[in-house]
C-alpha cells in the first residue's frame, strides 16, 4: 500500500470529492432539521418519518438502478464508446422514471393510509400521520429527482469525474437552505421537504 502509486493518488483525487457530494445530502437532512426545531412540535418527526418512506423508492429503484449502470458505463467509457454510454445513461433514466413514477403516484394518492398504517399507533396519533402524509407528499414531488441524481452521479464517476457531482451539491445546498428559510415561512414542515424536493 504505497501512497506514491499513481493508482492510488487517482483513487484519492476520485474519493474525496466523491464523499463531500454524498455528505450534501446529510447536509440538507441536518439543515431540515434545524429548522424544524423552529416550528410546531412534531415537525422534526414529520420530516423523519416521510423521509423514511421515500427512502425505500429510492433504495429500491435510484440506487438500484445507479448501481446496475455503473459497470456498463464504466465498460464504454473507459473504451471511449460516448454514444453506447450516452443511449444507455439515457435508458436508464427513461426506466427510472416509469418504475418510480407509481411511488410518486402512490405517496400522493396513498399518503395518508400509509402513514397510519406504518406509524399511527401509541403516541403517533391522526394529527400526526396528516402531518406526516403532507410532508410525505411535498417529498415526492422530488422522487424522480433524487433517484435521477444517483444514476446521474453514477454516470460521473464512470467517467472518473467526481468533482462535477460535488459541484452540484454544493449548489443543491445552498438553494436548499435559500428555499428552506422561503418556504417554511409559508408551509412549515411542508416547504421544508418541498425545498429539498
């Protein structure tokens, strides 16, 4: 293990940008928070709550997805076939759309009932699975979004380019922060998760 090999050095260069792109979105998660703690008791677990169901769609289709990619666009890119990476990064997100397109459809017509099923119970009253279905539906607007944003970033670092998906985040913070101070002096909890959205 010898940190003069140029193998090595390239890995770091790829590593730590890679890194701070994946730390923005724990970024905007704390950011939500904190500012959560400024309104109504039970925002912070709205947030969380939603937040947890949304990741499952995104587990199971964006990270999917991104992951699968990975080695075919690293395989074309690395032969320099930009069409073949091109035709099957935009296949991937015409898929990715269709197959996450029923979860957005669902957590906006199925909000509710799957709130109270997974959580109304004990202290988690119905004013509370409302206030978790709003948030949960405010999220959503950003589904596609976010599972386009990992095979997108996947796409990039198949192309040994980690610093343009820490770019994006460092934008995607600071709008997010912009937006998340507008819009909970609107919506509350809501504009939160629509501002990450």
């Amino acid at each position: 293990f010898d940190f003069s090999q140029p193998a090595i050095r390239q890995t770091f260069t790829l590593f730590v940008p890679a890194v701070l792109a994946i730390g923005a979105v724990q970024i905007n998660i704390l950011v939500g928070t904190i500012l959560s703690t400024l309104l109504n008791t039970g925002a912070v677990s709205y947030l969380y709550y939603s937040d947890r169901i949304v990741q499952l769609p995104l587990a199971l289709f964006g990270i999917a997805m991104s992951t699968a990619l990975l080695p075919t666009l690293s395989g074309h890119l690395a032969r320099g076939d930009q069409t073949s990476a091109g035709e099957d990064l935009r296949s991937g997100l015409v898929w990715l759309t269709w197959i996450t397109m029923p979860a957005v459809v669902g957590a906006f017509y199925l909000a509710e009932p799957i709130v109270m099923t997974l959580f109304e119970r004990g202290a988690f009253t119905h004013a509370d699975s409302i206030g978790t279905a709003d948030t949960l539906k405010a999220y959503a607007v950003g589904l596609i979004a976010f599972c386009w944003v990992k095979l997108l970033a996947s796409a990039c670092y198949a192309g040994k380019d980690a610093k343009a998906p820490m770019r994006y985040a460092a934008i995607s913070v600071a709008v997010n922060i912009v937006l998340a101070v507008i819009f909970m002096q609107f919506w509350a909890y809501v504009g939160l998760a629509l501002a990450t959205s």
